[in-house]
C-alpha cells in the first residue's frame, strides 16, 4: 500500500486515535500515527518528523513523552512516563497523586519493534534497537541492540 500525504496535511493521524489533549501534542513533518493509537496527554508529547507509531499503541505522557525524527515504534507498544505514588500509604494508590523519574525520551533513528513496553524516565539512544516484546526499565545507549524483559543489551549496531 502506497500512502500519499494529502497536500494540507503535513502529518497523517489515522481517524480512530484517541488524543485527550491535543493542546499537549506537538507532530513533526511526515510523522504518522496509526490505527487506534491511544495517546493520553496531560503533558507534552513530541512525535519528530518521518516517525511511525504503530496501531494499537498508547502512550500515557506523566512526565512528558520526547520522539526524535525517524523513529518506527511498532505495533501494541506502551509508554508511560509516569507512576502512581504506591510509596505513599495514606491513601488509596490511585489517590496518592504520581511519581516520575523524568520523562521518555526516543532519540533520532530508534527502532521499536513490536509490543514493547517503555517505562518512566527512560532514555533511549540515537539508532538503536529494541527488539519486539521487551520492557525497557533503564537507559539504552545509542547503537545498542537490547532485548528481554528487562531488556539487556545483546549487541551494538556499530560491532561487526
């Protein structure tokens, strides 16, 4: 299937995303948001020119959400910047207001491959990889191929 941008469009959101706050999302050119992406925003989320998120996909903002340009997130991924404050016991967790350790940030050229899970305060580095199904609980560096639940590095893009 070939896309073609229409001419007053300079990003293309699919007609079944969810965005709470569309005062809080910033799209680069060419960017493109797919089928029943859920973007919950109650800070800012920056999706950089030419990236692609992937259908099914949801992204809880907390802290904020930061995608560089060139980014592919693939389908049934989950970013949430943000925690509930569970340290708190005064009252219920889901009253406890929140916790973060900062927000998500997805440098330029990352690939993040199929139901993946990236958590709060996380940065991952330009060119990387994340392979399909891993939860990404620290810092990946750039070029570093990591995987697994939590997700380790396995190689780097640069080593042959």
């Amino acid at each position: 299937m070939k896309f073609i941008f229409p001419a007053k469009t300079p990003y293309f959101i699919h007609k079944t995303v969810i965005i709470s706050d569309r005062n809080f999302l910033h799209v680069g050119k060419s960017a493109e948001i797919w089928e029943y992406v859920i973007i919950r925003s109650f800070s800012k989320v920056t999706i950089g020119s030419f990236s692609q998120i992937g259908p099914f996909s949801v992204f809880f903002s907390g802290d904020g959400i930061f995608i560089g340009d060139n980014v592919m997130i693939g389908p049934h991924c989950v970013l949430a910047a943000g925690n509930h404050n569970y340290k708190q016991l005064k009252a219920p967790m889901r009253f406890g207001g929140g916790i973060s350790k900062g927000p998500i940030i997805v440098e330029d050229g990352v690939w993040i491959g199929a139901n993946c899970t990236i958590t709060d305060g996380v940065t991952i580095g330009h060119d990387s990889v994340v392979a399909a199904n891993s939860v990404v609980t620290r810092n990946v560096k750039p070029f570093d191929i990591v995987a697994g639940i939590p997700a380790k590095k396995i190689s780097n893009r640069k080593n042959k």
